[in-house]
C-alpha cells in the first residue's frame, strides 16, 4: 500500500473538524437535489444506528477475489448482511490479479459498479478528471460514522492528504483509532542472549548488535535481508527512510518528502537525509554486517540463510515470523528463538510511522443518479465505519462463527480458524463464512484491530503505541496538467535513484559523488519535478488555507 505520515492534532482541534471539513470543500451543496434518491434510507440515522434499509436494496460492486478465500455464494456473511441490513450486493468479481486493470477499463467505460473498494490513494486520481467518480467529501453529511471517527480520532491532517486542486476527496478511506506498523527486524533472541546484548532500540543499537554478532561468529553475514526485488531492500530502505525523517523508500519510494523546517518539498532521493541512511547502509556493507545479496537475492534465498544460521537478523511483519522463519527453523534449529523487534528509532526520533488512513472506497458518478443513492451511502456508512457493522466483517456472528464474554473479549468458535489461532478448528472464518475478507474488514478502534492479535504481537504493539505519530506532509494535489508531466519524468527518476542506492551502499560509487549525483537528477528533471509540487502546495495554501 501506499505510506502515509500523519501528526496528532492539539486536543482543542478536534471540535474543529467538522468545520474545516466545510471550508474545503466538504459541503451540503448537492444535498438539495437528493429528494429523488432517498428510496430505502432510513429518516433518522445516526452515529451506533443500525443501519436498515425501509425497502430491500440491491448495490453493484466490485469485487477483489482473492485465492485464499474465493467468492462463494453461500458465505453467512451475505445471508446475514442482508438480514441486518436489508441490502443485497451484486458482487462483480475480478481475479486478485487483474483486479487494477478490470477497475481501470470498468471506470473508463462508464461500466464500473457503484461501490469500488480496495482502491489505494492515489489510485483515485487517474479517474477525477473524466467525473467517472463521486467528490465524496460532498456527501459525507449523510455518514455520521466517519464523520465522526474523523473528528474524534483527530484524523483530520490525513484526510487532508487525499484532497485534489478543488480541495475535495474522491476515496472513502479505512480509518484507524492508531497506527499499525507491523513490519521491522526479527532477531535470534538465542543469540542476544548468548551474547548478552539487550534487545536494540535504535539504528544505532541495531549497528553495536551486529557487530558483535560478527565478532563471535566471523563467518557470518549477520544481517541478510529479503524484500530485495523489485526494489533494492525494499523493506529495510523504507524503515531506515522513515526513522530519519523521510516519506518513504525501498518498496514505498516517495519522490518528495515535506521539509518542515525549511516549509517545502525536497526530492527525497538527493536529501541530506536520504544521504545519511545510504551511508549507515554502506558502513554495514563495508564491515561484513549486511549480507550484499540482501539488494538482489529472492525472499526464498533470504529464508534459507536464516533457516541454516548463516545470518540471524531479517526484515519481517508478525505473519512471516510465525509462518515463515519459525516453521524454516523447526527442524534445522529447534533451539533458535525468533522475535521481532521495536521499529528502531533513528535521527528522527521516535514515532509510530504506519498510516492511519488504508485502501478505500469510489463511489461511482452514476451511483448518484440512483433511486437508493442516501440508502447506499448510510450502508456503507455503517458496515465500513460503524463499531458493529467492522465487528460484524472482521468476526462474523457471534455464537456462530464467535463468543463474547463479559468484559467484550472475543474467541473463535470452537470449530472456526482464522491464521492459525484455532489450529484445531474444522471451518475457516474465511473460506467457509466470509468474514475477516479484506474487502471489507479493515480498520476501526485499536480494540478491534488488535482482536486477532497474539499476546506477543499485542506486547509489540503496545510499544509503538506509546510513540508519538509521524507528522503529516501537509497537501499538495497537482493539476491535471501537473499530474501528466510529472509522471513523464516519474520513472527515470526512480530508476536512477534505485540504480545510484544500490552503488553507493555497495561501494560501487564513492559517497564522495554525492553532489555529482545530485546534478546527474537534476539533468533527469528532478528540479522541475520539486518545483511543480512546491507550486501545487503553495497554491493549495493560498486557496485553501
């Protein structure tokens, strides 16, 4: 997905939402010509309402199917959606793999569904000039429960984030309580312990571990990283970029990255920052402590080194480590403990760098003309950011696929599993019931997030919710026009930043060419590109405030 950073507003500012959302473009205009389009909407719907249509309703809507659990039509979780709520979903279903090029063709051709999820910002913008969608943010009066999530989650600053030249929004997006930063190191606790070492909490504890890992085993690479491909450490680059203050990189490459002190966009391959985590990568390299093969070796490759003890230390996200490396492990070193580590903190300080904002929702422009049009925006409203409507995607229903008891915690079904909480279990919450379906089941109060959490990855998050959020680049859409021009100069330029990491973390290219380098971008258009989303920011600013 794409990588966001985000800062928590002053307490104050919360009431404020509401009202800032109004002066950007988020208004009732539309509301007065929606007396046609109110069929099946409930008169008085509210924030914890449950949301039931007054007629059955049917909404079309595509559907990302993925092979892990295909579509199948008699999932519970249709029959007791249209129980709860009254509507029925036409599903269209589109194969995982070709489900950006079918929404793509669907929305050019004025063919697509009402309702478009799993759409990632800034997928939206390739379809705002033609109208093919809806200005969401024109409409949100009738969506108590994101409004309301917004202002009490002080989510404001990230929604400003997705905002075009006309200061409205175009994506519904998953809203989270807190961050959830899943990916770090792994790290052979065996081995710290051996060593007598404690578990690293900076960059610069992680650089003091593995030296001494290399010290007592000479032979070793301890650190020998996956994720290399299609990007150069794809992984490690974006945690090394985000502790020292950038956007992103790696596999989440950002061009630009918000200068706060200065109050502009910097291109985020020739920063000074950017700089200073190619040479802690290279000093790395450079003393045996970072595999080389990490920036080119397949995952599988990465796996076996870990799996064989010739390294100790890999990128991974709380699936992998159980999933992954500790089933690797079982039977080659049974007496090896993997664990993941705090995200190191680096020069930035610490923070908690996940986004608050996920995938999300168009709204088809046609959907507008229809007959249930309020119908269909209070269901969404209530399945994708209502408290029970995200319990119901993400659980099921309770005594069926779940229990409660009295303090509210949730455990499957004796006979239900879900990634692997319930080994024993005959039925998959997934596969046999639907629930727990990326299409609908993300985001929400940190409670239910993490209600499929283990005791261990709960301890992990738990550290990282206690760090401040990373600030938020403030917005800068870019016009039409903009937007052509700076995707022609887009992939050269990454590729030549790609190309030039990877020498200078290698030593291929000496650190000393940095400001040749600088230039060589420059030649590639890199000053006009900054240049162009400094322009959108201060134009934004002027009109927008």
């Amino acid at each position: 997905m794409v990588q966001l950073s985000r800062r928590q507003l002053l307490a104050a500012a919360g009431a404020a939402a509401v009202v800032s959302m109004a002066g950007c473009g988020d208004d009732k205009a539309d509301e007065k010509d929606l007396g046609d389009n109110r069929a099946g909407a409930m008169d008085e719907y509210g924030v914890g309402d449950q949301f039931k249509a007054t007629v059955p309703v049917s909404f079309s809507m595509l559907y990302n199917n993925h092979p892990n659990y295909p579509l199948k039509d008699d999932w519970l979780f249709w029959s007791e959606l249209s129980k709860r709520t009254g509507v029925k979903i036409d599903p269209v279903a589109v194969p995982l793999s070709d489900y950006e090029q079918k929404r793509s063709v669907l929305v050019g051709a004025g063919d697509a569904p009402f309702i478009i999820p799993k759409t990632y910002h800034p997928q939206e913008e390739a379809y705002v000039s033609s109208g093919a969608i809806l200005p969401v943010s024109d409409y949100l009066d009738l969506m108590p429960n994101f409004k309301d999530r917004i202002e009490k989650w002080s989510l404001q600053p990230e929604i400003d984030t997705l905002r075009q030249e006309d200061g409205k929004f175009y994506l519904l997006p998953g809203l989270h309580e807190k961050p959830w930063q899943d990916y770090t190191l792994a790290v052979r606790m065996d081995i710290l312990e051996e060593l007598r070492i404690p578990v690293p909490q900076t960059w610069d504890d992680v650089y003091t571990m593995l030296k001494a890992m290399k010290a007592r085993y000479p032979n070793v690479y301890p650190f020998s990283d996956r994720f290399g491909k299609p990007n150069p450490a794809g992984n490690l680059l974006n945690m090394l970029a985000l502790a020292y203050g950038l956007e992103g990189a790696g596999w989440n490459f950002q061009h630009t990255s918000w200068d706060a002190s200065a109050k502009k966009f910097v291109y985020t391959g020739a920063s000074e920052k950017y700089k200073a985590l190619l040479e802690y990568l290279h000093k790395l390299v450079a003393e045996g402590l970072l595999d080389p093969e990490t920036f080119t070796q397949t995952d599988d490759q990465a796996r076996q080194k870990l799996a064989s003890g010739k390294s100790f230390v890999i990128s991974s996200n709380a699936q992998t480590l159980v999933n992954d490396y500790r089933k690797d492990m079982a039977t080659t070193l049974p007496d090896a403990r993997m664990a993941k580590i705090p995200f190191p903190i680096g020069p930035a300080g610490p923070m908690n760098p996940a986004p608050r904002l996920e995938n999300g929702i168009m709204i088809s422009k046609k959907a507008r003309d229809s007959k249930n049009f309020v119908a269909m925006m209070q269901f969404i409203d209530w399945l994708w950011y209502s408290d029970a409507g995200q319990e119901f995607a993400k659980w099921g229903v309770e005594g069926t696929t779940y229990t409660k008891d009295s303090s509210g915690k949730r455990t499957l079904a004796a006979d239900v599993d879900v990634i692997g909480l319930n080994p024993k279990g005959t039925k998959h919450l997934q596969k046999d019931f639907g629930f727990y379906n990326g299409i609908f089941a993300y985001g929400g109060p940190l409670e239910l997030v993490q209600s499929f959490f283990s005791p261990e990855e709960m301890e992990f998050q738990k550290v990282l919710n206690a760090r401040p959020n990373h600030a938020v680049a403030p917005p800068h859409p870019l016009s039409d026009a903009e937007r052509e021009q700076v995707t022609l100069w887009e992939t050269p330029l990454k590729d030549y930043v790609y190309a030039n990491t990877l020498k200078f973390i290698l030593g291929q290219r000496a650190l000393g060419e940095w400001d040749a380098y600088v230039n060589e971008l420059n030649g590639k258009n890199m000053g006009s590109y900054v240049d162009v989303v400094n322009k959108a920011y201060d134009r934004y600013q002027k009109k927008h405030g």
